[in-house]
C-alpha cells in the first residue's frame, strides 16, 4: 500500500488521528523501505491537492518530534515551503525546520535569511517556530549568534503582552554572552508593566535564568 493510501486524506478523513498513527508507525519501523515512505511524502510536498501536501507536512512534523534523524536531511526542501501561498504549508514548513534544527544547524543556517524574512512576516505559529529554529542556531556557534540575536531582540520588543514569555523563553536557549543576558533583561524589563500575573511570572523565571 502506498504512503499516500494511509493518510488522512485518502480516507476522506478531515481529523488528524491517521496522520498521527501514520507518524508513530513511521519512526517505529526499521525496515529499509521507511526512508522510501519518508521520500514520498517530502515528494508529495508539491501536490497540487492541497489536502495531500497539508497530510504530509503533517506526518513529517510529526515524524520530527519524535525521531528527526529520519527526515532530516531534507532541509532544503523544508526551506522551499516557506515561500509557498498556502500559510498551512509556510508553518509547517518552519514547524518541520524546528524539529531538525538541533540535527543540521549549519544546513539550516545557510537558510538563515530565508528565516529570519519568513518569521518577521509570518502567521503566529510560522513565528513561534521561527524563532525556535533562530534560537538554536544562535546556541550552536558564536557567528551565528551574533548576526541573529539582533533580529529575535528587535522581535521581542514589538511583541504583544500575551507572546512576550514564550518568546522569551525560546530565545533563552540562545542566549549565552553577559552582553546579550543584559540586552535580553533590558527588553523584558520594559514589557513587565504591560503582563498580566501569569505572563510575569514566566518572564521573571526567565530574567531569573540569566
């Protein structure tokens, strides 16, 4: 049976739990043929049914989470998406760029301004993630640090009160030098008065860190 049979989509299924399974037995197997399976559906990326390349960003993404190593060394194709019409795929794009980052930090780096461009204009979950993956990047090496640093600071001080702490703490990771803690104390400092309760308590937990 091909990949494709066993999605969502070739069930006419409109919930995500046969992508999800599709996913867990993906990274379960150790078959030869999972790699081709895996190929298919970065193949089917580019489909002209939408429902198909929505079904396989998905099990990819999700494939990710749980086992990176398998879809990995598709970094380009993943960069590819970011520039597509269809917001679905531009998220689950950089959600599946999030998952491998830690993988291939200096292949995904040289993407850098493709992602730095796709967050600063993205949806909420494309900047979510976009972040995650600038973050990482910043916590593999020094130079990529300091030419991304700047981008996710100016980032987070035009954040909304609501995004602030999950944004923080993402950037956290990436975080190392004294002079980029206080530059990140010095954002966050000024986006106190603005929290409710809860949003203060995780950006003092983060302040705390550094």
């Amino acid at each position: 049976m091909s990949i494709l049979e066993q999605l969502a989509s070739a069930h006419n299924r409109r919930d995500e739990d046969l992508n999800q399974q599709l996913a867990q037995t993906l990274v379960s197997r150790t078959d030869e043929a999972v790699q081709e399976d895996i190929q298919e559906l970065v193949d089917n990326l580019k489909s002209k049914n939408a429902n198909i390349r929505h079904n396989c960003i998905k099990v990819l993404y999700e494939v990710g989470y749980i086992k990176p190593a398998l879809i990995d060394i598709y970094v380009s194709e993943f960069v590819s998406i970011l520039s597509h019409k269809d917001n679905r795929m531009v998220w689950g794009g950089m959600t599946t760029l999030g998952s491998i980052t830690s993988n291939k930090p200096h292949e995904v780096w040289s993407h850098v301004d493709t992602i730095i461009k796709t967050t600063a204009n993205g949806s909420v979950i494309t900047q979510d993630w976009g972040i995650r993956v600038l973050a990482t990047l910043s916590a593999t090496k020094q130079d990529y640090s300091d030419y991304v640093y700047p981008f996710m600071l100016e980032f987070l001080s035009q954040c909304k009160p609501k995004d602030v702490p999950r944004h923080a703490e993402s950037i956290l990771i990436g975080t190392s030098t004294t002079e980029k803690k206080e530059a990140l104390k010095q954002v966050l400092e000024k986006h106190i008065p603005d929290l409710n309760p809860s949003q203060t308590k995780r950006v003092l937990k983060v302040l705390k860190q550094l």
